[in-house]
C-alpha cells in the first residue's frame, strides 16, 4: 500500500489549447484527500477520476492566477447541486477570501443555499495547518513579484503566491505551485521529500535540473510545462535524464498517477 498518491487532474499551464487541464492536483496521504488548486475543468477532472466532491477534506488554492482558480466556482455549484453536508476546508491567499465570497454572491451561490459550510482560512508563509492527518505548511514564493514591482502602486493586492509541504507520520510530499526563482525550492528541500511536484514553466529546464540533481529527492514529478517546453518534450526528457541520472523523475500527463 502506498504512502502517498498524487493524481494529475490538471497538469498544463496559463495557454489554452491541447488537451490538458489547467493545473488541479489531488493528493491523498493516509485516510486525507487534498485538492491543490482549482484550474478548470476541476469539476469534470474529479469525475473522471471517480472522485466526488464529498470525499474531499480540504480544498488549497496557491495563488489567484485564472489557471488555478478558474474551476472553483463550478466546484462550489456541484457542492451546492450535489448537498455536500459536512464542513469543506478552504485554504487560501488572505487577499482572495472577499473577492471569492463575491464571487459566490454574484452566482447566485449564497451561503444559505450550501448544506455545508466553507470554511476559509487564509495561508501564512511557514504556518503549519492540519487537515485530517496531513500537517501542510505552506512556503512564500517569489512567483509574483515582478508584478509586485510593476503595479502596486496601482493595485491594492498582496501578490500572493504560495508552494507546499505536506507531510504524514510516513511519507512528506513537496509541490512547488508555481515558483519565480529556484530558491524558492530551498524550503520545501530542506529535509528528504518523497516526492517533489514541480513546475516547469517559469524556470530554465537546465537550470532546474542541474539544481535538483543532488537533492534528497525520491522522485520528481514534473508539471506545467509552458508551451515552447511542450513542443520540444522529447528533447527535454533527454536533457532531464541525463542530469537526474539514477533519480526516478516523470513528466506528468492529465489522469497520471504517482504513488510512493
């Protein structure tokens, strides 16, 4: 039996175009399931994979970007379609609790009409949270700082962004959302992880590569690929396998499946 399992529901990035979903992640560690991030078709994804939204324990999302929040709303609706009942867990940037109540509102998805209640609750850098058996800590990125630096003066946000550890009595499992710079994978490595989820959009592939290479890492599983990477998949797996040598490493597809 595993220690934890990883299903891929949404593995591309912010273009739309081929076949794959936008980035949704459902982590299971003991008796807990976790969905990491909302990327539509969420919903669709978590049917394909025989999942109801009643099983899950908790719901993360890592920063606002469209690509990882754009199936929540329709989430929320199949809850509110489907009468989940116990308390649904959601953990979120501090900036995103109001918008995403009016959001709800301006759907017509109020409150009242939910049988369950959403619980909100908004991430802090390296404030551990607990869902069921999972302790999760969550890991500033520097993923939006270059908007930082270019609107805030403009717009009253807090450019949040978001990776994480989760870990169990028996398996710790690090997915790295989506990152601005390499060092934003110190924290989840400071320890040996069993599986690492990482993007591989907004990094250099020879740079990342040669970066995990020595670390403590059972196995790697790559994700949102951006689209120039796509096209050259084949050349990429190549490089990947000559750096990581002997370190077991994959390029996640839509409906994957990683177990460790």
């Amino acid at each position: 039996m595993s220690k934890a399992s990883l299903y891929a529901l949404g593995t591309g990035d912010g273009w739309v175009g081929d076949r794959r979903a936008h980035s949704a992640f459902l982590f299971r560690l003991g008796e807990n399931t976790v969905l990491l991030d909302c990327g539509e078709p969420v919903s669709r994804s978590l049917r394909a994979a025989g999942v109801a939204p009643d099983k899950l324990d908790a719901i993360i999302l890592s920063h606002l970007h469209c690509d990882h929040v754009g199936g929540f709303f329709m989430l929320m609706q199949g809850l509110w379609l489907d009468k989940r009942a116990r308390p649904l867990p959601i953990h979120l940037p501090a900036e995103g609790l109001e918008p995403v109540r009016n959001m709800l509102n301006a759907a017509y998805i109020f409150e009242e009409l939910l049988a369950c209640e959403l619980a909100y609750t908004p991430l802090a850098a390296k404030t551990p949270f607990n869902v069921g058996n999972i302790r999760i800590t969550p890991f500033a990125t520097t993923h939006l700082d270059r908007l930082r630096e270019a609107f805030a003066n403009k717009y009253p946000a807090a450019f949040e962004a978001f990776s994480f550890l989760l870990e169990t009595d028996e398996a710790c499992v690090a997915h790295s959302a989506d990152i601005g710079a390499l060092t934003d994978l110190d924290p989840l490595l400071e320890k040996p992880v069993d599986l690492l989820v990482c993007e591989l959009a907004h990094v250099e592939p020879d740079e990342l590569f040669a970066y995990l290479a020595d670390r403590p890492i059972g196995r790697v599983a790559f994700t949102h690929l951006s689209r120039p990477y796509r096209e050259k998949l084949d050349e990429l797996k190549a490089t990947a396998a000559k750096a990581l040598c002997n370190m077991p490493h994959t390029f996640l597809m839509d409906g994957d499946v990683v177990e460790v």
